[in-house]
C-alpha cells in the first residue's frame, strides 16, 4: 500500500484540526479515512441506481403534472393526521 501524503489550506485545515482538538477523531489519518469511507458510501451503486430508476422518474412525473404532488403540510397531514 502507499502512503499518500496531502495538504490542507485554510477552513478545511481548519476543520481538520477542530476535529481532532474535540477528541472526534485520534488523528488526521482516522478523519481522512472516515471522510474517504463516507464518500465511498454515497456513491454506492444501489444509491446511483435508486436515484436513477425511482427518484428521477418520480421527480419526473411531478414536474409533468404538478397537481400530482403535495406541498410539506399535506404530507404531514397524510402522515401524521390532521392534529
């Protein structure tokens, strides 16, 4: 495996640094390891896929009719009844 070694500048050396002075991570390796692990979990291809094949057309079809979709109250109301 090789080492990679990185800069930061400025608020995202700053962020780091926070991180690690608040006990959240034990050093800079653990932050950048979590962080690259998290992006890996955002591109998960069921993610990609579920966007693709569900959300998108949903999206979709809302914006063809609008009268299709509800506003936030409606839905809470659905949801949770109407008091």
């Amino acid at each position: 495996m090789a080492d990679v070694t990185i800069t930061l500048k400025g608020k995202a050396a700053e962020r780091l640094e926070r991180l690690i002075r608040d006990a959240a991570y034990p050093s800079p390796e653990a932050a950048v390891a979590d962080a690259l692990e998290a992006f890996e979990e955002t591109r998960a291809p069921e993610l990609e896929l579920w966007l693709r094949d569900v959300a998108g057309p949903r999206l979709d079809a809302m914006r063809a009719d609008p009268a299709t979709s509800l506003t936030a109250e409606q839905l809470r109301a659905r949801l949770f009844g109407a008091g």
